[in-house]
C-alpha cells in the first residue's frame, strides 16, 4: 500500500492495520503517538502509567513522524488535572497555575492549549490497562482531529490496550507458573542444602525482580532465626553469620504470627531492625517475608528484598508462598537426610577417633567393629581392625584375671546399669596394662539384647596424672612453707618480747606484713591457676577495650614505680578496638607483666607501649632490669619455673605468673615473644586480634 493510498484510509482503518498484530502496549502506544501526529499534522502526546502510579512512559511524536519515549515522573508529566477530568478536555496554557508550568514537562510543549483524552475510556466493563492520556499539542481547530473523534479515539484504544496488558499479564503467570514449577521439581529432586539454595536464589530474584532473596531458618534450641550464608550476598561475606532474636525484626514477627507481609518503606515500619543496615552497609528500601511451614511448625522464613521496579503487591506475595511450600518441605527432608548423615558420621568419628579402645560384639561373643584405640592395646604393630571382625572377643582379649565371657553375662543382665570392671589386659607383647572395662547393652525395639559395646580405658596416664598431682601438691607446699615459717618466727620474736624499742617492732610487723603480702599473692595465684586448670576462665567471652583498664591500672604501678625511683613511661594508642577474652584475665596478664618489669628492675626505667596495627594490638612492657639468662628462656613459662639470677638475688616469686599470663594469652588467640639480655632489660611483647565487627 502507497503513501497516497494511506492518506486516503481513516485513522482508525491505519491503527486497526497496524495495531492487529502488536500485543505489547509500548509497541502500541508508539504507533498511536505516530499515527496520530501524522494525521492530525501536530504534535501528538501518549502517556501511560506504570502500575503502581509512580512515573509515566511517554512517547512525544511531531507531525513530520519524529517520535521521542520519556519516562516522567507525577510532577514532570502533570497528566493528574486532565486524567481526572474524566472526559475530554481543551485545556489553555494560560488558565494553567505557573508553579505547575515551571515543574511540568508536557506545558512545556504547547504555546497555546492542549486538548485531552483520558485512557481508558469509560466502558461498560473493568479495563485492566493503567491510567493515561492522549494529548494534541495545540490543536487546529479545523483540523481532523476534535473534541468528538479523540474521544472516539480513546475508545477504540482502550480495548486494544486492555488486550495488551491481558496478554502481559497472562504471559507473566505463564512464566511465574513455569517457574514455580521448575522450582518444585528441582527442590524435591535433592536433598543438598547448597543444591536447594543454588536452584532457589536466581529464578526467584529474576521472577519478582528483586535485589535479593533471604533465608532464614529458626534454630531449634535458641528460637533465634538464623540467615543462610550463601544467599546473603557480598556485603556479608566478612561478617558472622546473621541472627535474629525471637520476635526481633520484620523476619521475626512473621515466624512469631505466622502471616505473610509485605513493608514498601522499611524504614518507616516499627518492626523493621535496622541493625543489620548498620553493621553491613547494605540499605533495605522494601522487603515482603513469608513464614516456611512444615505442616503446622514454622521453620524459617523466606525475604524477598528490595524491588526493582515499583513495589510489592498481593501477586508477588502469592507467587512467593507458592514456592514457600516446595521450598520449606525441602529444606526440612534435607535438614533430616543430613542429621540422619552427621549421626551416622559422628558415631562413626567418635568410635574410630577415641583414645579409649571400642569393642562390639554380638550376644554370643563375636566381634562386630574394633577401633585403633584397642588396637594399640592389643598389639605393638599396626593391624586392620576389621581383621578381628568374626573373632570370639575371649580369644581376642586376653586379662591377667577374672573371664571376659562372664563380664558380658552380666552387662547382658544388668538392665539399666553399666557395668565397670578394672582389671589389667595382657598384650602380645610387654607389660601388662591396667584397664577400667566398661559394657553395655544394645538392645531391638523388643528389649532382645543384639549387641554389646565395651570401653577400655587405660588407666595409665591417670596413673600418671596422679603421679604430676602430687608433685603439683609438693611444689606448692614448698612455696608456702618460706613466708609461713617467716611469719612464725618474727611473730614469735615479738611475743617473747624481743623487740625492745619501736623501730625493732615495726620493722618485725613489716617483715610479717611483707610474707603476708607474699603470701596472699601466692594464694591468690593458685586460685587463678585453679581457673585455669579447670577452664573457667574460658567461659564467658565478651569484647574488651583495653582503653578503660589500662587507664585503671597504669597509675598505681607509676606510683610504685616512682616510689622505688625508677622512671615509668606509658605511651598508650587511643581508641583501640575490642579483644575478644574477660577483662578480669587481661587485667591479670598486663599487670602482672608490668609488676615484673617494676620487681626486677632496681635502677632505670620501665615502658608501656600499647597501639594497633591492621587487626592486631601490640603491648609492648620493655625495663632495663637483671634480665633473664639464655639457658632460662626455654623453661620461661613453666609453671613453678623461676631463674637462678631471680633466686640468686632473694626476688620472692611463685613461678606462676608467666605460666598463667601465656596460658591465656594464647587461649584468647594471641602470643607472647620475649627479648632479654642478663643486666640490660627485658621486653615483653604481646600481640592480640581484635574483634572485627
């Protein structure tokens, strides 16, 4: 068809031609701009909202066919007055409030008027296409476009609109529909978390057209509600794993009342914890959350987060507890496949891995498993333990007295109870091995008794942990036994009446009041040890900043560094960050470092220097005191360990407080270096990691 033949034919005869085919409502909106600049020979607007009524798509065509797409905001299209107009409108540039001309887009193109027709137009059903405008840029008014035809013309639109936006919408559930889908298959076909998570995260995030899609799982023992790693993105890869306490943030109170909701400013929503923003840098716009059930229990939760393009509606909420199900069913077979794996695994590791020997049996003395542990008692060289697998266990497990086959009549019939036996076992070779046998039964669903486990455990390093005990005990009545019989002496001096003058008096009550002293220290040093050597000082670790306690310890040990005239200088970093530990045990580590600078140092000067560098903490405590000898260093930290220069020059000392001060600074993760030179100073040096937030 030539040109001459379509300037013959009807608007509406071109639109229907070329409108016939098209179903996408761009597509239309476009022809229609161009179609009707052409015809009308002026300049044509369409505008069409988005379908939450943020911003308009608009396509300016001038009557030589030159068509320009915008996307206006409210203000910029200024659509609003004319759409609500409800009819057609010939609206005057003049007539127009200037605060709208300056901010508009649309009155920035006619000189004179402007004549509108909203779409869509009144009908007699529910259009589903959005609210818009056909626009003429001052109209002749002779021309073949008026009040009457661009009427009609909306009329004749909106139906081909409505099939536009029809089509979308059935093409878009087609697609949610295949996905879901997809999605349902390919989560019931693994029972892999990760696997679960890989197929979940991108057609979701494509589907709604989101930023990101979030997990969170509800931990059975603590209710707090714990995000998958995976799913978090980059700006949490450096952090700890994210929590929510129970009933804390919108995830919270969607497992705690088991609605799904949808929160398009997140930030105006009371429920919303904005703690995570913080501590990851990530800003959360908008989010829709919905609880994970496995039949009546609620598992976790699934976010979407942050929409692309507009906001959160009822169609993404359904879509999202569509996959909700297939997903929460998932997650739960896979969270039992792999319980049911770790409990297998873990009895596996822990019978292989045991110090102590593991036996099973059947009821009538067959051997069924045997670990390495038992090997080793049995046998100097290495053999396969599934070589002893079929063997009797009386002719494996020879003792030096009683019968392994009555032991096991009487686990067999002990109900309840565990049976205990200490005897000693006899290997192949060497000496004999004292032993504390332990058994118990394995019983079916029909209490038959099928199976039984044994324990043996070689009571030799107990035997030598006892021995250690002792010498422990030893070593602390040595120590104690000095300043006691110090005290005694002086105190009985003073009660026989020896110190004749005041000056002899108070000199006895200072020697008693200085072994007492020396005396509590000691006390006081083998109640921390005790913590120690129990590990209660590993509970309870919190974030310390040093800045406090080094600001109440520092000036005491000034003084009595000042007082014994020597020069003290600190030189401490401001604003250090946070070690991981308790600040009772670092106050216990720096203040007894710095105590021994002070006590071995008679003449000179002792430093404190404390700063950060990249993630560690440096405290440097250097004197120029006796030093340490080179033969000394290797036994440093052992406890009850004292130098012969520190003897040598009647220094009192326990032996204790380096051994306690390594200890726990590498339980905190830290070290501790020394450098010394016997009469020219000792620098101790310890490094800490800081708590990364």
């Amino acid at each position: 068809m030539d040109w001459d033949e379509r300037q013959g034919q009807t608007l509406w005869q071109k639109l229907a031609a070329e409108l016939v085919g098209i179903y996408d409502a761009h597509g239309i909106c476009a022809v229609l701009a161009n179609e009707l600049a052409v015809y009308s020979q002026t300049t044509a607007v369409i505008g069409i909202s988005d379908p939450l009524g943020k911003y308009y798509d608009v396509w300016v065509c001038e009557s030589n066919g030159r068509t320009q797409q915008h996307r206006w905001n409210k203000e910029q299209a200024s659509f609003e007055s004319l759409i609500k107009a409800g009819a057609v409108i010939y609206q005057e540039k003049f007539t127009v409030l200037p605060g709208e001309l300056v901010r508009s887009e649309l009155w920035q193109l006619p000189r004179n008027a402007i004549l509108a027709a909203p779409i869509p137009a009144r009908s007699n059903y529910e259009p589903v296409t959005p609210p818009g405008l056909i626009c003429l840029i001052d109209p002749d008014a002779d021309g073949p476009i008026n009040t009457d035809s661009i009427s009609e013309l909306a009329i004749f639109i909106t139906p081909v609109l409505d099939r536009a936006y029809l089509r979308q919408k059935v093409d878009r559930q087609e697609i949610e529909f295949a996905v879901v889908s997809d999605i349902s298959y390919a989560l019931t076909s693994t029972l892999s978390l990760q696997k679960i998570y890989r197929q979940l995260i991108d057609p979701v995030r494509r589907t709604l057209n989101v930023g990101s899609i979030s997990v969170g799982l509800i931990d059975p023992d603590t209710g707090e509600i714990i995000f998958v790693d995976m799913l978090m993105g980059a700006l949490f890869a450096d952090l700890p794993p994210l929590r929510l306490k129970p009933g804390q943030g919108i995830a919270g109170w969607v497992a705690e009342h088991r609605e799904p909701v949808i929160v398009n400013d997140a930030y105006k929503d009371n429920r919303f914890y904005s703690g995570v923003d913080r501590q990851s840098g990530f800003l959360t716009e908008s989010l829709a959350c919905i609880p994970l059930q496995v039949e009546e229990r609620v598992i976790g939760v699934m976010q979407a987060i942050n929409k692309k393009n507009g906001e959160f509606n009822r169609n993404d909420l359904r879509l999202m507890q569509a996959i909700g199900g297939p997903l929460a069913a998932a997650i739960e077979n896979a969270r039992l496949h792999a319980a049911v794996l770790a409990e297998k695994r873990r009895i596996e590791t822990i019978f292989t891995s045991m110090s102590e020997g593991m036996l099973t049996i059947t009821a009538d003395g067959h051997i069924t498993h045997a670990n390495e542990a038992l090997i080793s008692l049995l046998y100097h060289e290495a053999i396969d333990p599934d070589s002893l697998i079929g063997q009797y266990a009386h002719d494996i497990i020879q003792l030096k007295s009683g019968s392994l086959d009555e032991f096991i009549q009487t686990v067999i019939t002990a109900g309840d109870e565990y049976p205990q036996w200490a005897t000693d076992l006899q290997p192949a070779q060497g000496a004999a091995v004292p032993l504390l046998i332990s058994g118990a039964p394995i019983q079916d669903e029909e209490g038959r008794v099928n199976e039984i486990i044994f324990v043996f455990s070689d009571l030799r390093q107990i035997r030598e942990v006892e021995r250690m005990r002792d010498d422990f005990f030893h070593g602390i009545i040595h120590e104690l036994r000095t300043p006691l019989a110090t005290i005694l002496m002086y105190a009985r001096l003073l009660r026989e009446g020896k110190a004749q003058d005041k000056e002899k008096a108070d000199r006895f009550l200072g020697v008693i009041e200085r072994e007492s002293d020396r005396l509590q220290k000691m006390v006081r040093q083998m109640l921390e040890l005790a913590k120690m050597e129990s590990s209660e000082f590993r509970h309870g670790l919190e974030p310390v900043y040093l800045n406090p306690l080094f600001d109440e310890m520092l000036p005491p040990l000034a003084d009595r560094a000042t007082e014994k005239g020597l020069t003290f200088r600190q030189r401490v970093q401001q604003n250090l960050a946070p070690v991981l530990g308790a600040s009772e045990t670092y106050y216990l580590i720096f203040k007894n470092l710095i105590d021994n600078a002070i006590k071995f140092t008679f003449s000179g000067s002792v430093r404190v220097h404390v700063w950060q560098e990249d993630d560690l903490i440096f405290v440097k405590i250097q004197d120029e005191g006796i030093g340490i000898p080179p033969q000394a260093l290797p036994n440093l930290y052992g406890r009850f360990f004292r130098a012969q220069t520190a003897v040598e020059r009647g220094i009192a000392g326990t032996g204790l407080g380096l051994y306690m001060v390594k200890e726990a600074v590498e339980h905190y993760n830290g070290s501790i270096t020394v450098d010394s030179e016997p009469d020219k100073g000792t620098t101790f040096t310890v490094q800490l990691p800081i708590v990364k937030e």
